[in-house]
C-alpha cells in the first residue's frame, strides 16, 4: 500500500536520524571533534573529601568445622602443609573472614552515580599466591583492567583455572618455579570462582569491579572501604557457597560522619528467630557502572 510504505518510510528515517543522535550525542557536546568514535571518554574522577563504609560480618550459629584435606595425590602439598583443611568457612569467636564487601550503585552527593565517575586502575598488581596448595588469598578483588599477578611458592605444579561468566574462562599450567602469570580482566564480575586443575580442593574467588570501593572481610571479621565519595549506595556483602549467598544494605556515608554495615552469615540464621518474609530493599532496576559512550 502506498500509505503504508510513506509511513514505514517516515518511520525509518526517524529512527535512523535518532540512532545517529544517539551515537554523536554521548559525548554531552555538539561541537565536531576528530576524535575517532571508537575511544571512549574518559569520565572525570572524584575529586573530593572521602570516607569510609566499614563494618563487621558475623556468622549466625555454629560454624562448621574445617575438614581435613587428603593430599595423598601430591606428597609435596602434605609435606609443605600437613594441616591442610578447607578455607570455605573460616570462622572465629563468632566472626566471618574472606566476605567481599564492595558499592553496587549508587549517588555521590550532588547528584552523580558511582559509575559516572572515572576511576583510575591502580598501578600496583593485586597478587594471587598458590602456597602451602592453596590460594592465598582466599577472596580477593581487582579492578577492571588492573594486573593480577600470580606466583607458584609451591614445589609443586599448579594449574590457575577460573571460570567466569562474563570474562574469557582460561586455565594456565604454573611449574614449580616458573615466572609469575600476569593477567587481566577486561569486565566487572563479582565473583570469579578459581579453582585448579591439579588440586581439586583449591578454590578462590576474585571480585572485579569499575571503581576501587570494594574490601574483604579479614580474620575478625572485618572490613574497611575507604576513598569513598559522600553519598548513599548500596553495599553488598558476598559469601562463596553451592549457592553464594549476597546481602544488601542501604549506606550513607559523609566525609564526617563514615558509613557503617555489618552483615551476618547465613541470613535467617540462628540469631534472628522471628523471620518476617523476605521484602528485599533493593529497587527492581539496577545502574549498571558501565561508563555512558
Ligand atoms: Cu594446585
């Protein structure tokens, strides 16, 4: 139909003119640039007063005990670590360690979301150890592109294999004194399980994020996010398990006065009896820390 076709026309030619408006837009100005349309702009860092968002995780009830681990299938790890049990609950006088913290979201005073704001890749490698056959540290996290150094203290192979979603999976042998590997990793994942091929008992877990507002929980339990922006956000604390467990808490942190959120383990566990149901505080949209192009 000739009606049909002018409307389809006109339809297609509005939605081409708004797909351009959207590609030359992003960069908040009209004025043309020879910048080629594939660099991204940097987004400005925060510049300002910090705090911090600190607090302790608990663990609800009794912890199960760490079992032994047989290593009969490699003598060297029973000589260098005779004691060997699993790190997956590690539990004492009541408090958790290895429990990732970090910002998901949120608005700095004034108005801006985290993720509108650059934030520089520190220069200094986050490392990865395999000592003792195990990880160390158990959890740990990166930002996007920042370096993960890992090293082999053992006399023995390893193989770093980590199985991620939304980043390439790869596994890499590690002879006993081969130099360091040095990776990368190119998007945001909380969190990254590790494990090697040669041990199947060893497990870690890496959290990569866009900004550097992230901490883990240390053998008391707790845990200190500093350099952070005034503002309110929601704070996640993350547990590894079959399932791991996240929870959620709304922070508003002042240059003055630091945020404060303390967690507890499993979540309706022996210390909270009366179980409403379950209302998560969370809206249903989430800001996603992708930069705007
Ligand atoms: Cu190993």
């Amino acid at each position: 139909m000739n009606k049909q076709t002018k409307v389809w026309l006109v339809l297609s030619i509005s939605l081409s003119l708004l797909v351009l408006g959207a590609a030359c837009g992003g960069g908040g100005t009209n004025k043309e640039t020879n910048t080629p349309s594939t660099t991204e702009t940097a987004a400005a860092p925060y510049s300002g007063p910090t705090g911090t968002i600190s607090g302790v995780i608990s663990y609800n009830g009794t912890p199960p005990a760490p079992k032994k681990i047989d290593t009969t299938a490699d003598p060297v790890c029973g000589q260098k670590n005779p004691n060997l049990a699993t790190d997956d609950t590690v539990v004492k006088d009541g408090k958790l360690a290895n429990t990732f913290v970090y910002i998901k979201d949120g608005t700095v005073e004034g108005g801006k979301k985290i993720g509108e704001y650059g934030w520089p890749v520190p220069p200094t490698p986050v490392k990865l150890d395999q000592n003792g056959c195990h990880y160390v540290p158990h959890v740990l996290g990166v930002m996007v592109n920042q370096k993960l150094t890992i090293t082999n203290s053992d006399a023995t192979q390893h193989n770093i294999h980590p199985t991620p979603k939304l980043n390439p999976e790869w596994n890499q042998t590690q002879a006993n004194g081969a130099p360091p590997i040095e990776k990368t990793f190119a998007r945001a994942e909380t969190l990254i399980p590790v494990k090697c091929n040669q041990h199947p008992w060893m497990k870690s877990y890496i959290g990569v994020l866009k900004h550097p507002l992230f901490a883990v929980s240390d053998g008391s339990g707790a845990y200190t996010i500093s350099g952070v922006p005034p503002g309110k956000y929601t704070v996640v604390a993350w547990r590894e398990g079959q399932t791991p467990e996240e929870q959620t808490m709304e922070v508003t942190v002042s240059a003055s006065a630091p945020g404060k959120a303390d967690f507890a383990f499993p979540k309706g566990g022996a210390a909270t009896s009366s179980t409403k149901p379950s209302l998560e505080m969370l809206p249903a949209i989430e800001f996603p820390m992708l930069g705007k192009h």
